[in-house]
C-alpha cells in the first residue's frame, strides 16, 4: 500500500554522467594535527576536482528530474493513501545516523524519496484530502518558488532588490482591489501591506503595533501594560493567544468570548460590549480586538459592522483574520461577508491556503503603515543607503518581525497573471459547488445532521442516529471519524463547538473533482453502516451513564 507509485528508471543519469564516490569513503588523519590544506587533500574529494554547488548544467540536468518526479507525482497522487500510515519514528531507522562525508548522486536522493519519504507523507494535495483547511498548489505557484529559490534575493531594502520592493507594493494593491478593500488599506491610498508567512505573524505584527500605540497613551512599564486587555471568540485560532503572549499581554487579560449556536459560532457583538464595560469598570485597557472570518471550526463569520462599532467606541484596534475565506471575497457573491472592513485597522489572508499559491504566504494590509514602522523599525549603519535615507521608497523591515524576508510577491504575481481573475473565481466557486453537493447528501440521510448551515466549501455535520445525548453522539463520531480516515480513502478532521463533536468536510485541494466528494460520502456511509452494527449497540449500552445535556 505504501509502495512508490513513481517509476525509478526514469530518474537514472546518462550512462555517461560522472559517477560520484560513494559516501562509504573514509580517511584516518587527526583533524586537529592537520593544517587546512592538509586536511582537505585528505578528504574524499580533492579540493581541485570537487563538484561546483551551483553548475548551471548540472542544475539543468537533475531540475528536469526533479520537476519530471514532481509531474509524476501529481499523476499518480490519487494511488495513495491520504493519511500516512508509517508509525511515530519509522524514518530514523531507515536513514543513516550521519551524514555522508562525500557527495552523493540526486539519482540516490530521489531513490531515497521515493522508497523512505513519500510513504511518511500525508499527501495535501490528494483530491481527498478534506482535513484542516486547503493549502492549494498551481503550477504557476510552484514555477513562482521555484523562481523564488533560484533567485534567491534577500529583500530587506528597496537596494537590496528593487524589484522584490515594488512589484510587493503593485501585487498587494492588485489583490486589495479585487478583495474591494477600502482605499485606505491600499498602497494608492496612503495605507499598504506587507506579504508575510503566516497569520501568526500577521497577529503578531499588528498586536505590537496595537500594543505600543496604547502604551503611549497610558504611560509604558510594567504597571501600563499590566492594564491591556485583548479580545477574541472562543472559536478564534490559537495563534493569537500565542501572539499576545509574546508581546506580553498577560494571559489573564485575554478576553475569550464564548460562541454559541443561536450565533451560529460567530462572535456577539453584545457580548463583546459587556466584556469590554466590566474590564473599563475595573481601571482596564481594551486594547485589540481579533475578528474573524471564517473560523477553523466551523468556517463562522464574525460580523464586523457591529464589532468594529463597539470597537470604534472604546479606540481598540481590530485586525480581521480572514484566512481561510478571504479568498473566496474575491467573487463578488461573497463579498459582503467582509462588510464592514472599512472600520478594521488591519485584515489578512492566507493566499496559500485557497487562493493557488504554494505555502508559505500572508497577505497583511494595514490602514496606518507607520503603525508598524514606529514598532518594528530598526535603522542599523550596516543597513543605510541612500535611496531609503531619502524617503522615497518602502522598507519591508519596519512592517514585519524579521529582517531577511523571501521574494513572495513573485509567486502571487504569477498565480493572478498565469491564472486570472476570471479563472480564480471559478476555481473557488468549483469547491464551493462541490461542499454544496455534499451537503445535499448529508442532508438526504436521517442518520445524519449538519451542525452549522455550511459556509464557503466546509460542511460540518455529524452522525446523530441511535444517539439521545451529545454526550453519545460524541463518541460515536469519534470513532465514526477514525474509521473514515483508517480506510486511507479519505481525510477529514473534526471540531468541537458548543460541546457538539462534528466532523468537517474542506473541499479545496487543487485537484478536487465533483467524484472524489460523492466518494468520500461513500466512505462515510459505508463506515456508518459498520457503526450501525458495531459501534451504536455499544454506545447505547453506556448512555445512561454517560447522560447529556
């Protein structure tokens, strides 16, 4: 089952390529009783004939049997088992404890990936891979890292590469436009954003940009920060919890919201004003607030009109995380679910999660730049030049937490050209189609329910036959989902809102067809009807005393 799909000979040299030693080679010399160029003569490897790391033609040769492996790959992708079934460690005992002394062939790399690496994958791309949310690929988005890599430029500074800089500026403001974007997040309109990883970045950035310009109202030290407060839904990503750690937002001035099914998991606009009220009664600060649109567990929307107004009130910053369902407002049927972003002062989205743009990239947009730069600027000698003394282009540095930063616009650039805008919005409407297919399903079965009425292209439902109890119901989908994911047919991961486990269905996997979702609810029935048998009989047999709410 685990068996490379990929033919090995293909990958084999010319029989008249240069053979590489074996890594087997070794040599007795005391390093330390040798002087350099001792010690070098006595490697495997003269230093006189060593093996350029970076010959054009020697790129050339193993590039074509790389991206020929990638292609198969792809071809093959659906012959896999979604989900790894290697055990915890199974790698270390395949490979060698050290690494070689002398170079080897990419004929014995690749052999390698393919025999030890591929079956320890949990393959994101399969067209049945439902679990988290998508991280989708295009060709275009896999050319654009690879010219990403092969260019290799560090774009710090506008001089460091001009190019990185301002295609950055054009790219972000062609992708703000098609989001409908306030003209004040946009570079055209005197705001701008940066391309970073993750969210977890974006988060982080903006809540120290929140955090210092609060301080300076209130006063700095130990006793000012003491009185930040931030706030979220019970149904926010854990990185911004992780994010006001590090910037030192105790933990207990971390306001979590609860969410409830009559809200259908959105955060409450009413709830957050009483929080925000009882924290100013006791001599807090509000500081930020994290909205979110299109939460992990059920794809909710928080509704930004009424957030943002409660927001306005008390001067909190808000930050729109929109991840996952940000690119879905590209199409204008879609886009109302971003209403009320104009009194934002900051929204994101991760282009690598549906939007055909390979990992890592995170669109930021924030209305006040100098926000960021007044935190997170630095202005080193070593890093001086004129073009940024003089003021007249964008330094990257003072909008993120790192200083080296990848030429990530070039992908994106390519993905909007390569693909367009026409092409990007079917694409996503295709999965959104799809999830409603599924649903359609779901909801023709009465042993099954869905939770929350389905956003974008994830349905959340759950097995409820035979079950009196959440409390049952539970353990039944837990083991109904175990199952589902054993067969190696399928992946999909669960949620847990308002005490109700539910499985989730994310179409979004670039390779995604109308068959592979009727598939995957072939699977879920069929392992249903081994519940039916096996599983409810059991769980009856413990409701009473497991009981329910």
């Amino acid at each position: 089952q685990l068996q490379c799909i990929i033919t090995p000979s293909k990958y084999q040299s010319p029989s008249h390529a240069p053979k590489l030693k074996s890594s087997s080679s070794t040599f007795s010399a005391t390093p330390a009783a040798m002087t350099s160029h001792e010690f070098a003569d006595n490697e495997p490897e003269s230093p006189h004939n060593v093996v350029h790391p970076l010959n054009p033609e020697e790129f050339r040769r193993q590039g074509h049997m790389v991206i020929d492996f990638i292609a198969d790959y792809y071809n093959n992708i659906e012959h896999y088992p979604v989900l790894s079934q290697v055990k915890p460690g199974y790698l270390r005992h395949l490979l060698p404890r050290s690494a070689p002394l002398a170079a080897e062939p990419i004929e014995e790399i690749i052999k390698d990936i393919e025999t030890h690496i591929i079956p320890g994958i949990t393959h994101w791309q399969h067209p049945a891979h439902f679990a988290y949310f998508p991280c989708t690929a295009s060709t275009a988005g896999i050319l654009g890292e690879l010219l990403t890599a092969g260019l290799n430029v560090v774009g710090f500074s506008w001089v460091a590469s001009p190019a990185a800089t301002e295609l950055e500026a054009i790219v972000m403001d062609w992708l703000g436009e098609l989001l409908n974007l306030p003209k004040p997040f946009l570079f055209s309109g005197n705001g701008g954003g940066v391309i970073m990883g993750t969210t977890c970045e974006a988060l982080l950035a903006t809540l120290v940009a929140a955090r210092d310009r609060k301080l300076a109202e209130i006063g700095e030290g130990e006793i000012g920060i003491g009185k930040l407060v931030v706030y979220c839904s019970d149904q926010t990503h854990c990185a911004f919890a992780k994010a006001a750690k590090i910037v030192g937002i105790k933990q207990g001035n971390v306001r979590v919201v609860p969410a409830s099914k009559t809200t259908s998991f959105g955060l409450c606009p009413d709830e957050l004003y009483q929080a925000v009220r009882s924290d100013r009664e006791l001599g807090l600060v509000p500081m930020f607030l994290c909205a979110t649109v299109g939460t992990t567990p059920t794809a909710a929307v928080d509704p930004l009109q009424p957030l943002c107004r409660v927001a306005r009130e008390h001067d909190i910053w808000v930050h729109v995380d929109a991840a996952y369902a940000g690119a879905a407002c590209v199409c204008p049927e879609f886009r109302h679910v971003i209403d009320g972003v104009e009194g934002a002062d900051s929204f994101s989205l991760n282009a690598h999660k549906w939007f055909l743009t390979t990992l890592d990239c995170c669109c930021l947009w924030v209305k006040d730049p100098g926000a960021l730069r007044r935190s997170l600027s630095t202005n080193p000698e070593y890093l001086r030049n004129q073009a940024s003394d003089e003021g007249g282009v964008i330094t990257r540095t003072g909008r993120q937490v790192t200083l080296s930063r990848r030429f990530r616009s070039l992908k994106l650039w390519m993905v909007l050209r390569s693909n367009g805008v026409a092409n990007l919005r079917n694409f996503l409407r295709s999965h959104v189609r799809m999830a409603e297919d599924f649903e359609k399903l779901v909801a023709e079965d009465g042993r099954f329910e869905i939770v929350v009425p389905r956003r974008f292209s994830m349905v959340c439902f759950r097995m409820v036959a035979g079950a009196r109890h959440d409390g049952v119901a539970n353990l039944a989908n837990k083991k109904l989902l175990e199952s589902i994911n054993g067969s190696g047919r399928v992946f999909m991961t669960h949620a847990v809102a308002g005490g109700i486990y539910m499985l989730r269905l994310a179409v979004g996997a670039t390779l995604t067809e109308t068959r592979h979702v009727v598939e995957a609810w072939k699977v879920v029935r069929e392992q249903a009807d081994a519940m039916d048998v096996e599983g409810i009989v059991g769980l009856r047999a413990i409701e009473p005393m497991i009981g329910g709410p």
